[in-house]
C-alpha cells in the first residue's frame, strides 16, 4: 500500500479514539439507538448516504467506480449487557442476560441501571453473599442467574426504595466498559466485540472518503443492532449484494491461530467453511499488502455472515476481524491488530 509510517500511526490513532467513544456508549442488543446515532453523526459529517432499515440497523452506502455485484460490510453495534429479572424485599436487584456469556465474567464489575425514564442507578453485580467475613459460600458458590445480584447505590434499600427510584423490571443493566490505551498498545475494554470492528469499518469509510477516493464496486456498510442475540443481518442486506464480509472479532485462546497483533480471516466457523475464493482473495489483499494477518477456526462462533444465510440471502460469505482475547469477558486487543483489520478493509474494498 506504500503508505507512510506517520499515516499508519494517525489512523491507528482515530480508529482507537473512535472505539473509545463507541464502548462508552451503551448499546445492548435491542436498545442500540445511541450508537446507531453516534454512527449516523459521522456519516453525515463525512456526506455519505444512510438510512435505517425499520428494525433500526443503519447502511451507508458508497457508489462504485464500475458496474457489478455489490459489496456489503457488516460489522454490529449491540453488545452484552443485563436486564432486570426481579427486585427483592431487600432491594437486591436479579438480572437475567443480553446475548451469551458467563456469570462470573461479569461478578464485580461496576454497573448503570437504566430506567424507563432514562435515569441511571449505579451498582455493582455482586454473588448474593458476597462478603469473605459474614460468608464462606463466596469462595466455592455456582456462579448463575440464581445467585448473582446487583447491589445498587442506594441508601436503606428495599424493594420499595428501589421502586421509588423507577428501577423495574425490563430496565437495561450496562457494565462498565473499563476501557484502557497500554503504553505497550494493548486496547483493553468490554465491548470489543464488535465495537473494535465498527471502528474498523468506519475508519477504512473516513479514509477513503478523506482521500476523496471510491471503492471498486458499489459498497454498503450494514451496521447490524441485534447479532448477540442471533438475528442481525437477517433482513435489510441491500438489493444487488454479490458478497457479504462480516468485519467481527477473532477469536484468540489456546489452539487457535489468531492472535492480538493481527486480522484474523476465518475459515469455517460453528455454521460451516466461509467462500473459498473469497477467502483465498483475502489472504492474497493481505500478502499483497504486507498485512499481518492469520486463517482461522473458530470452534464455537455464529456471526452476521452466517444470519444473513440462514435467512436466505443468495451472497457468498466471509468473516475478518481484530484478534480478540478473552471474548465476552474481560476482552483485549492491540493497536496492530486494529490497524491489519483497518488495512484489510480498505484493500478489499479497492479504492485506487
Ligand atoms: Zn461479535
């Protein structure tokens, strides 16, 4: 790609500053409007076209240099999160979970209660016994619905305290995201998946449209609002889609090749093999480019890829994205990896 190192390091900066802004803004599947309008704000001040499709998903598209099938990019803004299951006598909040992901991966952590009205309680999520001097079940105790709680911020709680305040059932629980910038550039936040690959996105749109370049072929950009819960991109891929790339996390852990210096391009994922060819093009773009990158499998991963399918579009799939450790947990990256997706990205897209 020949571009200077200087450039490189400001578009690593602006994809990293826009993710920070993005894991700050809570989106949890079904209640994504903030991020999606984070989203239409940038698009606006960068004159791209976009709309909404009527369950609120967002595409922006890009007209292409020459005829042919169209590309489609997806990448989603809905992440994990709670919701209130119940409120008890003693005011202790009961959760029950928005998208996949283990209790204990979400004990301790910091929380906003969002109520109806839009007021926010702050708590914690907590084991229902949670301290080491007045119980010894804290240390063996099954982490599950049944046992985990949110204490709230508030003074003599009780249900009725509790109630007073608007907190009730149905209300959002957002965790905090704890995003951290390294020194050693390590990017460390909840959220990651897929925020990571949104920023991704939006950088390779910012700068080609900055550089007043156009992709190859006609793009959208498909910013889906519920792939945690399984139903993303299930409807409203835009007419004309001859290829449909999902940009979402890669899963780093023992046995894969991924890792967090890199984009990882998936093989086969839990629902089958991506496209062959596709995929062979995008290793190519990569050596092509000098772009760190590593073919994966992932053992247990779904993605908007493969939603698209099962719904029955007719578009050949496939799947890149941040290497990210510990996926719906305590997540990571690094700036390199966010950099190889960015790169990724707009070699795919061709704008010479
Ligand atoms: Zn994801």
């Amino acid at each position: 790609m020949n571009t200077p190192p200087s450039d490189l390091s400001a578009l690593t900066d602006r994809t990293v500053e826009t993710l920070s802004k993005l894991v700050h803004i809570p989106s949890p599947a079904g209640h994504t409007e903030a991020a999606i309008g984070f989203l239409e704000k940038e698009l606006d001040r960068l004159k791209v076209h976009h709309q909404r499709t009527v369950r609120g998903a967002l595409v922006a598209s890009i007209p292409g240099r020459e005829a042919g099938p169209h590309r489609t990019l997806t990448a989603h803004v809905d992440t994990l999160a709670a919701m209130v299951k119940s409120i008890d006598k003693d005011g202790l909040v009961r959760l029950t979970q928005v998208g996949g992901f283990a209790l204990s991966t979400i004990e301790g952590e910091y929380c906003t209660v969002e109520t109806t009205s839009g007021r926010t309680v702050r708590g914690t999520v907590l084991y229902e016994k949670p301290s080491a001097h007045v119980s010894k079940e804290v240390e063996s105790a099954k982490r599950d619905a049944e046992s985990m709680v949110v204490r709230l911020d508030v003074e003599s709680p009780s249900e009725s305290a509790v109630a007073a305040l608007g907190v009730a059932v149905g209300d959002y629980i957002h965790f905090d995201p704890r995003f951290e910038l390294t020194d050693s550039g390590f990017v460390k936040s909840r959220h990651l998946d897929d925020k990571a690959g949104v920023a991704c996105l939006l950088a390779a749109v910012r700068s080609m449209v900055e550089k007043d370049t156009r992709p190859r072929r006609t793009c959208h950009f498909f910013f889906s609002t519920s792939e945690e819960v399984g139903f993303g991109a299930s409807a409203g891929i835009p007419e004309g889609t001859g290829q449909l790339l999902a940009v979402d996390m890669g899963a780093v852990g023992k046995g894969q090749a991924s890792d967090e210096y890199s984009v990882s391009i998936c093989a086969k994922d839990s629902t089958g093999p991506f496209d062959f060819r596709l995929r062979q093009h995008l290793v190519e773009l990569c050596r092509a480019n000098e772009i760190p990158c590593k073919v994966d499998v992932y053992p247990f991963y779904g993605s908007d890829a493969a939603v698209a399918v099962r719904a029955g579009h007719d578009v050949v799939t496939g799947l890149i994205g941040p290497g990210i450790d510990a996926s719906h947990n305590l997540e990571r990256t690094h700036r390199r990896a966010l950099l190889a997706t960015a790169q990724l990205i707009t070699a795919y897209l061709d704008p010479a």
